[in-house]
C-alpha cells in the first residue's frame, strides 16, 4: 500500500522541477498550504449538502410552490399490472420498436396499438410531476446564487481576478487563506452531492453530459487543490456559476407559467453562458493555465493533466452551446422556450 501511495503521489509528476513535499510539509508559522487530507472533508459536507436540499424542498420550496399553484398532479391513466410488459419496460425498451410490438401483440394477443398504449402510460408514470422539478429547481438555483455570490464577494479583493499572472508568482509556495479553503471545499462537497443524487434526480436530454461534466469538475477541483493551483481553479469555479443559477430561475418561471418572465431569464441566460463559458473562459481561464503560467512556471507533468481536463470541460462548453443555440432557435419559431427547458447547463 505504501508502494501505491509512493507511486500516485510521485513529486516529479504532481509538482514542478526543484519542488518536493517536503518544501510544503513544513510552512512558516502562521502559514498553511493546501493537502491532499483536507479534500476528505468534502465527503461529509456532500452527505450534509444533501440533507439540507431534502429540508430545503420539502419546507421552502414546496410551500413556494403551493403559493403559486404548483401541485403533485396525479396520473390520470395507470398501465395495467402486467409482469410481461412490465419486464420488458424495466430490462430491454422503454420505447419498443415495430419489431417488439408485434412480438408482444402475438405473445399476449392483443392489439398492436394496445400494446403502444400500454407503454405510453406506463412511460407517464414515471414522469416527475411539475412540483418535483420546481423543487429541485429551486434548490440549485438557491445554491448556485449563494456560492457564487460569495465566489464573487470573495474574488473581488483577490489580485488574480484582475491580473491573472497572479496565479502563478510564488507557484507553489501560494498561502491557503480561510476564505480561499471554504469556497472550494463547498463547492467540492456539492459536485460530489450531485454525483451521489443525479441517478435519482430528474432525468434530463443532457444527463450523459452532465455525468462526465460532475466527473471532470470533482476531479479538477480534487487536483487543482492537491498541487496548490487554488488561485486559477477558483476563477474556473466562478464562471461556471455564473450562469447556473439563472437556468434554474427560468425553469421556476416556466413552472409557475410566467411565461415572459421565463423567456427573459433563458435569454438572459443564454447572454451570460456565451459571454462566460465561450470567451472569458478561454480567452482569460485557458490563456492563463496554457501561456502564462507556461511562461512563469514551465510544463511538467500533472501541468499537461490539469490542462486536458480544462479542455474538456471546453469541449462541453461547445456542445451545450450548441443545444441552447438549438433552443434559442425553436423558442424564435414558436415564440417561447416553454417546454423545452430540459437541459442542466
């Protein structure tokens, strides 16, 4: 085991050329740098994140939406039990082809369009009510404005956010401040929340997205911390939240049916996410990781890892880019995004 632990934390690979663990082990007094146990602390405040959101939908959220008239709305039409259909709705198809149709329309003699029928209610079933999804919205459109106001408030007095060569003078050997500590392990504690509740969370049309978006973002954040490169990976923190927590705002409005409202804040949205997530992000968050910090510091190792998964995540910029643009159009032709809210980001 302690062969493993050598192996993973080789210094050659997480830190830069003449830097060892031991140069950070042991700071000045009064002086604290980032490690790698600190990040195991997130793994409770996921399970108390969580437990907050339950409180959270359960006392505000949906006293909210009785106020405006969201209600749990039963189904109208239920499926018939029955264990045949039933087996293939869990294990093969939700949505069955010609070919399946006719094959259980032989097998339990009925009619083909029974058959369809049968799967359509059953599908309605399992659709969340209107009230389910206005809770949840609620929730993270809650969290993501808290997070990033503070984000904002605490970015505000950084000297990085205006000069982003800051991320790197005096790399590694860059002091944890309190502030600096809590918005990352909260925000860590979050992601790692999500990850635990997006397999009982609503399932959206971006939900493969969303996946390796909460996978590289725990990873980022867990490898920017481990190594110390906590000034740039709070500037990636901030532009993502920049724009979540209007999404979310949206689909309340679209919920509540306040359509123009709803309208004005996925435009708005929309504004926000291409201005953060396809400028800023690459011409500010890129420029300083790929160029700056290559100029301050030089390439080594985990330098090349940590860049590939910020390339990622601009990868996924582009393809959610793509949707709400698709979006955007359809909202043009039918003049209203009503309905069509069905992405995370």
């Amino acid at each position: 085991m302690a062969a493993l632990s050598a192996w993973f934390w080789n210094e050659r690979f997480w830190l830069p050329h003449n830097v060892t663990w031991a140069d950070l082990a042991d700071p000045a007094p009064g002086v604290e740098y980032p490690k790698a146990s600190h990040l195991l602390s997130a793994l409770p405040l996921a399970l108390g994140i969580f437990a907050v959101r339950i409180l959270f939908e359960r006392f505000i959220a949906r006293p909210c939406a009785f106020l405006l008239h969201i209600h749990a709305t039963s189904v109208h039409w239920r499926a018939t039990p029955n264990p045949v259909l039933e087996k293939v709705f869990t294990s093969i198809t939700k949505c069955p082809d010609w070919r399946h149709l006719d094959g259980l329309s032989k097998q339990l003699d009925w009619d083909v369009r029974k058959v369809q029928q049968w799967f359509r209610h059953r599908r309605n079933q399992d659709k969340p009510s209107v009230l389910t999804k206005f809770c949840e919205s609620m929730w993270r459109s809650t969290f993501y404005l808290c997070i990033f106001t503070y984000g904002i408030r605490f970015l505000w007095q950084c000297p990085w956010m205006w000069d982003t060569h800051h991320c790197w003078y005096n790399y590694p050997y860059q002091v944890l401040t309190p502030g600096l500590y809590h918005y990352y392990v909260t925000e860590l504690g979050f992601y790692w929340s999500l990850m635990f509740s997006q397999f009982t969370d609503i399932k959206r049309k971006d939900f493969p997205i969303m996946f390796i978006h909460h996978l590289a973002t725990v990873s980022l954040i867990s490898f920017s911390y481990a190594n110390n490169m906590l000034r740039v990976g709070s500037l990636v923190m901030c532009v993502h939240d920049a724009s979540d927590f209007i999404l979310e705002a949206a689909k309340l409005a679209n919920y509540a049916k306040y359509q123009r409202l709803c309208d004005f804040l996925f435009v708005l949205f929309a504004v926000v996410f291409f201005i953060t997530r396809l400028v800023i992000y690459p011409l500010r968050i890129l420029n300083t990781t790929l160029f700056e910090s290559w100029e301050i510091i030089g390439p080594y190792p985990s330098w090349w890892l940590f860049n590939s998964l910020l390339l990622v995540l601009q990868v996924l910029h582009v393809i959610w880019s793509y949707l709400i643009a698709g979006i955007a159009y359809k909202a043009l032709v039918r003049g209203k995004v009503s309905g069509m809210l069905d992405i995370d980001r």
